[in-house]
C-alpha cells in the first residue's frame, strides 16, 4: 500500500516536481500515471523508490514512512520495489543473466540459485530461452521484458514503470502492458506512468492525472481490454484483475 | 551475505576489473611498485649502516699515544688512573716495539717505510676497551678525557667515537632523505591509484546505478573498489619486493668484495618486508577511499546520457 499525505517536492533549482498530492493505492492495485511532460510523473515515482525526498507531506509504503527513511536503509526498501524505465537501463556489457542477477550476487546466493531463479523469473517475461544473450542481441520489446525481469527478481511487492513504452512500437508496446497487467494480476502493486492516452484508454484501471505538480484527476476507466474482463478493476484484488488477458491476446 | 562471502564477491569483481582495465591498473601498479623500491633501498642501507656502525662501536676504543719521553712510571700513574674509571673495561698496554709490528702486520708493504723512521716512529701506547653501559653523561665523560690530554705523559687521544658520531649523521640524513622521497612518491602513487579508481567508477557508473536501484548497500558498491585499491597496493608492493630481493642478489654476486656491498650485505628482515607489503595495501586502500568521497550517494541516476533520451 502507498499512501501520499500532502506531499509537496520542490527541486533546488525552484522547479515543482509535485504539489501538494494526497492519495492513497492500495496493495495489488494497478494504477495509471499520465499527464503532460513536466507534470510529476517521474518525480512521483523518484519519491516512492527514495531516489528524491519530499519537501513536505509524507509518504508511506507498506506502512513504512520513507519519506524520513535514513539513507542507509533505502536499499532495503528498494529491495521490496522494482522500477522498470524507458531507457531500459540494461548494461550492454553484461548478457542477460548477470543483467537480472545483480541482487541475488549481492544477497549471496549461490550460482545454482541464481540460475534457478533467473531461469524462473525470465519465463514469467517469456525470454528464458535468451539467458545468454547479450542486451544487444535483442529487441527493444525483449530488452524491456529483461529490465522488467530484474525489476521482478526480489519478488517485489511494488512494481513502478517510467514509461515503460516510450521507445517502443505500439504492438509492442501493448504486449509489454499486457505484461504489466499479468504481473499485476499475480499480485504485484503496478504504477505505470505514461503519456499514451491511447493506451491507458485500451486498458481502463485506475487513472492519476497529474498536471504541473497538482492531481487533477483520479478517475476510473472502463476501457475496451477491461471491458472483456469485467467492471469495478481499479480496486480489485491481486488475482482478479487480469484474467482473460492471456486469451485475449 | 556473510563477511568472508562479501570479501570473496570483493575480491572477484576486484579482479576482474584488474585483468579488464589493465593497462591502467598497470601505471597504478608502477608508482606503487617505484615508491616501495625506492623505500626499500633507502631501508636496506640504512639498516645496514646502522648494523655496521653498531659492530664498529662494540670494537670501538679510546687510544692513549705516549710521549716518547714517558716512563714507566707515567706508563703505571696512567694505566691505574685509567682502571678506576669503571666505564673502562680493559686497559692495554701496547708498547712500541709491538705497536711497530702491528704496522708492518697491517701495511706489509709499508714496513720499509717503518725502518726509515728508526724507534720513536710509533710511540707506545695504551688501548682502553669502554663498556658502553657504563659510560657516563657525556660532560663527565668529556671533562675525564681533557683531564687525561692535559697529563704530560699523554701525546694525542685517538676516540673512535668522534667519526662514528659523524657517521651516524650521515646515515639519520640518508635516512630522512629517504623518508622524504619515499613519502613523496607514495602520495603521487596514492593520487595514481586515486585516479585509476575514479576512472573505473565513472567507466561503471552504469552498473553502479543499476545496483543502487536494485538495492545493494553502499557496502556492496563501494567494497569492490576499495579491494581494487588494496589488490593494485599489495601487487605494486609485492613487485617492489621482488626487484628489491632480485638487485640484492645480483648486488652481492657481481661485486661481493666492493663497498657498495657493505651497504647491502644483510638484506631487510620479515617485519620491514611485511611493513612495505602493508604500506602498499595502505597507500591502495587510501587512495580508494579519497577517489569515492565525493561519489554522491544513494543516487540511482548517475545515468550515461544514452539512457536519458527520453520523450
Ligand atoms: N532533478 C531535477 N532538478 C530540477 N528540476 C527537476 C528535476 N527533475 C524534474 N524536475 C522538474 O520537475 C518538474 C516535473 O518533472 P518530472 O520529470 O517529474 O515530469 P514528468 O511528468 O516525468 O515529465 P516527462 O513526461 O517529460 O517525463 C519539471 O518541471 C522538471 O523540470
Ligand atoms: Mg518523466
């Protein structure tokens, strides 16, 4: 669960990031995030992974105020949420799997488990067949499914995407929402920011609209997908939501 | 993750940033290597000269030259005003005649030379062995010497201790000269290594970012560049140790009789060996930590600007 309580973030430079924002997500929702480049979109995310600190308000997730988190116990945090961007944020010179390995090294598991769990955590992104794989030997559509992969790694109770489809085709595009749709219907909390409107509008859920820093909008869409699924999916359980996903597609 | 796993993950990803980033690691290496050679040199020899100066002081004597006019009666007055200092062990007697063939003993070939000057050549006289324990502060021990210079029978003192004082300044200023260099070029060799750190960051920066983001403490990130630091300080240090062992050798076999060799006859024991090595793993270690201070921390998005083409 996230809940925002009158969170302001005013950037050094004087740049609001967000305005006075209260708002609650709870656990295993998947929500929208849209809005006009410079609204707070990023900045929202930044203040829930730690990457910012708020100027005012509070911000709690899981129960937990990060907003006065000590610096050192931010990883820990991290651990519990995975961030997926645009830029896939792959390191080129790394093959798949150490690209997704990075925290079981780090946590000390053992070669077999990490394989294990790669193996496990690439067949939920259907790519487990491409673990050697060097980033540059796949689609754009296949790097993001790795990024979303070691997003996925620690089982994170919180999924965040930055624009997870700014630099893809709008085919592709739709297979990785369908993704995000899937890992939500798993139980993951999704937050999801976008400008595609299009998209958003396929989908339906929840919708935050952010404009200059402020929420104006919090709405829920039925879209043409949800449609198929059933009414009422912005504060649905995890395990309701999607369904049907897989056979509509 | 347990200490000696995390020191393991350390030491592999140290590593391989070495054998990956070589030829950098290399000129870091180098300094290293320089500064402890050169430390080791000035190390070897002073310790050398102090051993000798230690040897020549156990020998050293206070030598008493005779008039030639002195009696045996002077001789006696002398000998047992000289046996109730107690910082003098033994008090010899060495008369001409045998003063004479210890010359002819020590320069055969100047023996000629000897007969030319007929009897008073070398006078008699008389050797005190001092017990170094005993001896007396050092105005006591200068007003019993002018004491014995005034004595009419007494010709010259001969104190070996008076060229062995000079000596030990020039080794405390060859040792002080070596601690400057030494100091000197292991403060570049810390801002080599400071360097090549900051360098291998900025070139991994990616994979720093992705780290934080996924969660790994400062701990984890940080851990693999200061083994990189210690590794480059205990190699560069290991290799010094191998060159300074490798001319130590070639020194005392291609010229074991010259005086150079003297300087370097025994070689530097385990302890200052260890101390170099350590100095090494220090300076590495250091230089590590001042090349990371400034790195901000927590920060995910030290991000190659590929990564930021957004919209
Ligand atoms: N690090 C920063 N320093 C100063 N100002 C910033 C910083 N990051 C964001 N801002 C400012 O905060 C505001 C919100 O930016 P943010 O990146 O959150 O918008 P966004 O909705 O993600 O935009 P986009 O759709 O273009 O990604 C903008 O006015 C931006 O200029
Ligand atoms: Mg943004």
């Amino acid at each position: 669960m996230i809940e925002l309580f009158s969170v302001t973030k005013r950037y050094a430079s004087g740049q609001v990031g967000l305005d006075n924002v209260t708002l609650k997500i709870d656990a295993g929702q998947m929500v929208f995030l849209t809005g006009p480049s410079g609204a707070g979109k990023s900045t929202f995310l930044k203040l829930i992974y730690c990457e910012e600190i708020p100027s005012s308000g509070s911000i709690l997730v899981n129960g937990r105020n990060v907003s006065s988190l000590p610096r050192r116990k931010v990883p820990y945090l991290r651990r519990t949420i995975g961030v997926v961007f645009q830029s896939f944020r792959l390191i080129p010179r790394k093959t798949v799997f150490e690209n997704i390995c990075y925290l079981p090294r780090i946590l000390g598991s053992s070669a077999q488990e990490q394989k294990e769990l790669a193996y496990e955590t690439l067949r939920r992104v259907s790519l487990s067949h491409r673990m050697n794989a060097s980033p540059h030997q796949l689609s754009g559509g296949e790097q993001q499914r790795v990024a979303i992969a070691r997003a996925l790694m620690n089982q994170p109770e919180i999924l965040l995407a930055d624009e997870p489809t700014g630099n893809l085709d709008p085919e592709l595009s739709e297979e990785i929402l369908r993704l995000f749709l899937e890992i939500n219907g798993q139980g993951t909390t999704v937050i999801f920011a976008t400008h595609d409107r299009d998209l958003i509008q396929r989908v339906g859920r929840r919708v935050l609209t952010l404009e200059a820093g402020q929420l104006t909008g919090d709405q829920k869409l039925p879209g043409e997908l949800n449609d198929a699924i059933g009414p009422g999916q912005g504060t649905m359980g995890p395990g309701q939501g999607t369904i049907d996903l897989e056979e509509e597609a | 993750m347990t200490f000696s796993q995390a020191i393991s993950y350390f030491l592999r990803e140290a590593c391989s940033s070495l054998v990956r980033s070589w030829k950098v690691s290399l000129v870091a290496i180098s300094t290293i290597t320089m500064s402890l050679f050169l430390t080791g040199v000035f190390l070897l020899v002073s310790s050398n000269l102090r051993q000798l100066i230690s040897g020549w002081e156990e020998e050293s004597k206070l030598v008493l030259y005779l008039e030639t006019a002195a009696t045996v009666e002077d001789q006696k007055r002398l000998i047992n005003k000289l046996e109730q200092a107690e910082w003098a062990s033994s008090v010899n007697l060495v008369t001409a005649t045998e003063g004479a063939e210890r010359f002819r003993q020590a320069f055969p070939s100047l023996g000629e030379l000897l007969e030319g000057w007929g009897d008073g050549a070398i006078p008699s006289s008389l050797e005190i062995v001092l017990n170094r324990q005993a001896l007396p502060a050092q105005a006591d021990f200068d007003s019993w010497l002018e004491s014995l210079r005034h004595d009419t029978a007494v010709s010259t003192i001969d104190d070996d201790r008076d060229w062995l004082t000079q000596l030990e300044a020039v080794v405390f200023a060859v040792e002080a000269l070596g601690m400057v260099l030494g100091l000197v070029l292991l403060v570049t060799a810390v801002f080599t290594i400071s360097s090549v750190i900051r360098l291998t960051a900025y070139l991994y920066r990616d994979e720093i970012a992705v780290m934080r983001l996924v969660g790994a403490t400062e701990f984890f990130i940080r851990g693999p560049f200061y083994m990189e630091g210690v590794l480059q300080g205990l190699v560069g240090g290991g290799c010094a140790l191998v060159t300074l062992a490798g001319g130590h050798y070639l020194l005392l076999r291609q010229s074991a009789d010259s005086p150079l060799s003297l300087l370097a006859d025994k070689f530097l024991g385990p302890a200052e060996l260890l101390s170099l090595l350590a100095l090494g793993g220090l300076a590495g270690f250091i230089g590590a930590i001042t090349s990371l201070r400034r790195e901000s921390l927590g920060q995910t998005a030290e991000v190659d600007p590929e990564w930021e083409q957004e919209g």
